[in-house]
C-alpha cells in the first residue's frame, strides 16, 4: 500500500509530537556515541538474479547498489544445462553460466561465490533417482567432477576472489537426500581436495544451512564437531535467513557457542541467502540491513524466481523489465541506494525493538554534517514503535533543544515487485524538542512494506 499526501502529511504531524511516545510501546535505539567502523555495504550481495548474458543489465544499477558478492552456479537451467550428473555437455553449459555470473561481478569487484551443488545438478530439479557424492561408497563420480571443475577454473583464471560454497543447505532433503554421515564425508573429500589445488587463494564455505546455528540445532552441533577434529574449518561461516523469523545477534551466539565448544576459529559470516519474497519490500529491506551490518555479516539477496527466466535476472528482486528489454528499479531498490550512495561516514551502534520488529542503521558523515537513520519494520507488522536517538552531544549537538528533522520515505508501486519507483518521497521537515541527550520518536507502520529514513545535520 502507497501513502497517500494525507497520510503522510499525518505521518509528520504525529512524528513532530515527541511527546507521543507510550510506555507500552517497544523502542529501538541509535547510539551515536558508538562508532562501529566504516560503511561496507555489507548487505549489497546477491543470490542469482544476473542474466547469463554480460551487460543486459545496465552498468548503474550494479553501481548504485554498492554489489559486492555474487552466488550461482547456474541453477535451473534447463537441458542441455542441468548439471554434471547429465554429462560433460550439461555440465559445460552449466559452467558457461557461472564464468559469465563471474565476469560480471569482478567489473564491479564483487566477490564471486560458486555453488559446487547447483554446478552438480541438485538444485530441486534433479529426478528422485538422481545420484548422491558418495553413494554406495564411490566418490568416482564426485572426484571426476571437481578434477574437471578444478581444471576449468585455472584454465579460465577465475580464481581472483572466488569463494567456493560446498553444497547448498545440506540438512534439507530437497537439497541433499542422503545421511549427514555421508555428507560430512563429502565435505572432508571435498575441502582437501580444494585446498590441495588452490590453497588459500579460493576461499571455502559453508555449511549454508536452511536453518541458523543454534544450541538445540543438532545438525550443525554434528558439523561444527567434524570440522573441528577434521580441521576442515571454511574461510566463511554461512547459513540462510529466510524462515520469516528470528534474529542474527541470536544466530551469532549459537555460532559462537559451537565455535567455543569445539575450538572453532573466528571467521568472517555470509549470509548467503536472506530474505522471504514478502520481506523483500523497503521495510523488509531495511530491517535485514540493520541486521546484518550490527554483527558485521555480508548477505547475499534470495532470488525467488523459477527457471532461467527469473531467477538469472531483475538482481534479486530490485529490478524490473519493459516489454522490450529495458530495466527499471522498483521500491526495494530504491533503499539499497539509499544504503550505498547517502549512509556515508562512520557507523554507529544500534539496537532492534525488544519485540525484534523495527531495527534501524545509522551513520554520521562529519564532511557533511549530516547524521542518516534508515530504518524498517520486519513486514507482516503493523502499529507503533519508538525509534530512540542517543547521546547527541557526542556528534556535536547539545544535551537539548529542537532538531529539524527530514524524513524519507521508501514507497512500492501497487505491483510490489515489479513495478517502477524512481526515487524515495521526501516528507517533509518537522521540528522535535529533546532533553537529556536523547530524542525518542514514535515510527507510525501503517502497511507492511514502507521504509524511512531520518536526517538530520549536527
């Protein structure tokens, strides 16, 4: 649902009432006397959603995003383009996507993540007599795909930030019907195989898992313990975040809990598959930002479309596409430029709602004097919150006064998706008193997919 002038006219009117804050309501802070490190664009990755064929897109989408990851492995394409366990041929038109996803992310630096299953064939359209790494006890099959695999990338020379993800989440059956015995082997095979080849230089990860690390999660206690005693720890630690619930400051602690249980070293976090089509509106968006920059992990967009013809295009779900070719960017796209091209300057410390439904990321640019908070509510939630800004004196301001206000905001057209929306709405300045170093303001979520962002200058 779009606002209409009225609502947003109603929206400021209420929001310059500071005093409209409730003791009912949940709140989340900004902490600006915090600074968490320069601006990474951490959550500017992708999952697919870039044609197989180099430059459709148009060069400024890509840049105007930040993009700096990339994961495929030429899933779903159809015959003759299914996959190593449908011959050299498939295999090859397979790999023809994946060096073309590859050439496309190092224009723009991107690290590029391969998916060894995807490239394998197990990509929910394999047949229910596909066969498995390691059935019966032969890894033939699996050995003379990573020999050829292994010979490809060095004949090509793609090996220059390449991150090699060893099967895409395991603990599902769609994904791989075996025992996590026989996987957990394959995984040993596999990581020393890739070392032996490339050292350090291709980096590995994993496991990337349906489901976040957790202590009641057995499946990756299991992992966890055979990396441990195999030493076979990957370079990232990935798993996905796409059930609709819980948060990473969560997942983070389960890691850090199998990783202190078993003397896993520290490693960099992946997210590599993140966001439900429905959270993938403006206020989604900007919640799993907050999200993933608060514990310093990248994340890499789901792709939600079936087939070649959506999931190799629209970047994940931030573009679409005129009936004769030419691309346009939709609402969500609209706040991953926003991220990228206005958060500029230093990060400061954040933290969601207790409920964990709004969450906010913020920066302070002293070159401009301009202080950005970009904030979300997770969708399928509607009401109030409080959006609480701390220690102001510590950007320059003092302790009280009045702060003017500009607000943003994140619409979608009536298509959600697909339909064009060229820039965000400014709504307006509002003037807000503020006493004891902070200034607490009530955030209106009327519909499901609205994003705002606040500016100030200090």
């Amino acid at each position: 649902m779009r606002w209409t002038l009225t609502q947003a006219l109603a929206f400021l009117q209420l929001a310059s009432a500071s005093s409209l804050q409730t003791r009912d309501t949940v709140t989340a802070q900004v902490n600006f006397n915090q600074n968490t490190g320069w601006p990474q664009h951490l959550a500017s990755g992708l999952l697919y959603g870039v044609p197989d064929t180099v430059n459709q897109v148009p060069v400024q989408f890509f840049e105007d995003i930040g993009y700096n990851y990339e994961r495929a492995g030429g899933s779903q394409l159809p015959a003759p383009g299914r996959g190593w366990i449908f011959g050299v041929t498939e295999y090859q038109n397979r790999f023809n996507s994946v060096l073309s996803n590859y050439i496309t992310a190092r224009e723009f630096d991107a690290t590029f993540i391969l998916l060894l299953s995807d490239l394998w064939g197990a990509d929910l359209t394999q047949p229910s007599n596909a066969p498995w790494p390691g059935d019966n006890g032969d890894w033939s099959m699996w050995d003379g795909y990573l020999n050829q695999l292994i010979s490809d990338i060095k004949s090509h020379q793609i090996s220059t930030k390449l991150v090699i993800d060893i099967w895409n989440e395991p603990e599902a059956s769609a994904f791989w019907n075996r025992t996590q015995t026989q996987y957990l082997q394959m995984w040993g095979r596999t990581y020393y195989k890739l070392r032996n080849a490339f050292g350090t230089t291709v980096q590995i990860s994993g496991p990337s898992t349906a489901n976040a690390p957790s202590q009641s999660n057995s499946w990756f206690q299991a992992w966890a313990q055979f990396v441990g005693s195999n030493q076979s720890v990957p370079d990232q630690y990935t798993w996905h975040m796409e059930g609709g619930s819980g948060d990473l400051v969560s997942s983070q602690a389960g890691l850090d809990y199998f990783r202190g249980l078993y003397g896993l070293p520290a490693r960099l976090i992946n997210i590599n598959e993140y966001a439900t089509q429905n959270e993938q509106v403006p206020a989604g968006s900007a919640w799993f930002i907050s999200q993933l920059e608060r514990i310093n992990a990248n994340g890499c967009r789901g792709s939600w479309g079936w087939g070649e013809t959506n999931l190799h295009n629209y970047m994940s779900g931030l573009l679409g596409e005129t009936s004769t070719g030419t691309y346009y960017p939709n609402g969500d796209y609209q706040v991953y430029k926003y991220y990228y091209r206005n958060m500029t300057g230093y990060r400061v410390g954040t933290l969601p709602s207790s409920d964990l439904k709004l969450d906010a990321y913020a920066t302070v640019d002293t070159n401009s004097r301009v202080a950005r908070v970009l904030f979300g509510v997770r969708p399928s939630a509607t009401g109030t919150w409080n959006l609480q800004m701390n220690s102001l004196s510590s950007i320059g301001l003092p302790s009280s006064g009045t702060l003017n206000i500009r607000t943003w905001g994140f619409f979608v057209a009536s298509d959600v998706h697909f339909g064009e929306v060229d820039a965000p709405t400014y709504l307006g300045t509002a003037a807000h008193s503020y006493s004891g170093n902070t200034l607490t303001l009530p955030v209106f979520q009327n519909d499901n997919t609205t994003a705002f962002a606040f500016e100030f200058s200090f």
